[in-house]
C-alpha cells in the first residue's frame, strides 16, 4: 500500500527529517573521504590543517596507481562487452523461450547475487589455480563476468517485457532473416536496457573488491585491489586520493545513466 502523504499530518515533517538524515548519513562518508584527498598532512586527519593538491600529483605520477586504474578500465570495458552480449542473448532466450526449466535457468543465472561474494571467490580461485589461470586477465574477466551478467540479464529482459514484438515479426515478414531483423529492430528498442546494463556491468566490475583480490597477482592488481592493499601498508592520503576518483567516476556514470533515461522519456 502506498502511503498518503496529504493524510500523514504531523508525521510529514518527520519522515522529511529523517529522509535527510539517511541522505547525510550516507553522503557524509563520501565527503570526508574528497576533503581528507585535498589535506596537507601525510596522515588521515580530519580537519585537514591546510589543503593541497599533492596528494593528486603523487597519484598520477606514480605508474603502480596508473598501471592498477588502467588494468581496472581494461577489464571492465572487456566484461561489459561481454555482458551485454551475453546477457542480450540470454534475456532473448528467457523472455521467449517456452522450454522446459526455463525458471530454474533464470534463477541459475541471477544466483551470483544472492550467492556470498567470498564464497564465489574462494570457488573461483580454486577452479583457476586447477587451470593456471590464477593471477591472469583472463581470470579477472570470468570473474567479474560472472556478477556483471545478472544486471544485464536483468535489465534487458525488463526492456524486452515492454516491447512489441509484432514489430519485429513485421519486419521478417517485409523480407529481414530473424536475426536481422533482432538487431536492426529490436535492439534499437530496447537500446535502453542495454545502455543500462553497459553501466551496471561496467560499475560491477569497477568497484568489485572481494573477487579482485582472489584473482590478483603481484603484477596485476586492479585500482579497489591497489587501495586496500596500501590502506594495509600506509595511511597516506595517496588512497583517499585514489578513493575520491573511484567515487567520481561512479557517480558520473551514474548521472550520464540519468541523462540518457530523461532524454528517452522527453
């Protein structure tokens, strides 16, 4: 049942206060975190003494931070191909398909989410140590694949929910093969789903942490893998540094994913 607000009374100005409550709650972190990246002293502290730029300069001049932020774009740019791909052909597949087990094949797919992440990890890292692929590229790919797909399979099968597919059977009928018809019809409809499950997969393998530092080597680290392993080692603002560009990067993926929605409804 949703809630009457007009009806709530006194109870309004209450929930309004906690609603901005949580909001700080949750925002207040991520400030902290951007002011101590600007600090001059070599330590976490917090208010900084005075502020600087320095902390910036050693993060981009220091080619183990580079190499780890550029390992962490490659490999997520790889998974999110895969995963659209993927997760196109499986909500395909999901959303049309009438065979027998198709449930029980949906709930397989989405049981990365659900399932604990160090447990996949720890399953993972067993299964490419068997394999020689421990510490690879090829085992950060699998990997973050495996927790990317879910989010494409899911918003791609929301899209294709909404969308006619007589559209598609029209255009077969005017001569376009099946496939032909999926890729010059369908997926430009439901081109919205796929935009949200490029950023969605991007975003989980960008952030992932837990499965990085299973599959990391000492000569491949991903940039979540690089700042918890120097937050062991040294306090040094470098990481809130690293941190604060991590956030941003999220956070403007996630308002071009809001532009992209607004401008389809306009």
């Amino acid at each position: 049942m949703l809630l009457d607000f007009e009806k709530l009374g006194g109870l309004k100005p209450f929930l309004i206060g906690l609603t901005v409550l949580v909001c700080l709650f949750l925002i207040l972190p991520i400030l902290f975190i951007a002011a101590l990246s600007f600090g001059s002293s070599q330590w976490l502290i917090f208010p900084p003494p005075s502020w600087t730029f320095k902390w910036y300069q050693a993060l981009f001049t220091d080619p183990r931070w580079l190499y780890s932020a550029l390992s962490s774009l490659k490999i997520a740019a790889i998974v999110t191909v895969f995963s659209v791909v993927l997760g196109f052909l499986a909500a395909l597949g999901l959303n049309r398909g009438s065979f027998t087990g198709r449930e029980a094949l949906r709930a397989l797919f989405l049981t990365p989410m659900i399932l604990p992440v160090v447990v996949l990890a720890v399953a993972l890292y067993a299964l490419f140590l068997q394999f020689g692929l421990a510490g690879t590229t090829i085992a950060f790919i699998i990997a973050h694949l495996l927790i990317a797909l879910p989010f494409s399979i899911i918003s791609i099968g929301n899209a294709l929910d909404g969308f006619d597919k007589s559209i598609e059977d029209a255009a077969i009928l005017c001569g376009a093969t099946p496939w032909e018809a999926r890729i010059r019809v369908t997926v430009p409809a439901v081109s919205h789903g796929i935009f949200a499950a490029a950023i969605f997969s991007f975003l989980a393998s960008w952030d992932e942490v837990v499965l990085a530092i299973f599959m990391a080597s000492p000569t491949l680290q991903t940039l979540p893998v690089k700042i918890w392993a120097t937050l062991r080692q040294d306090l040094t603002p470098v990481i809130a540094a690293a941190s604060t560009i991590l956030i941003a990067f999220t956070i403007l993926l996630m308002v071009l994913a809001a532009f992209f929605r607004k401008g389809r409804k306009v």
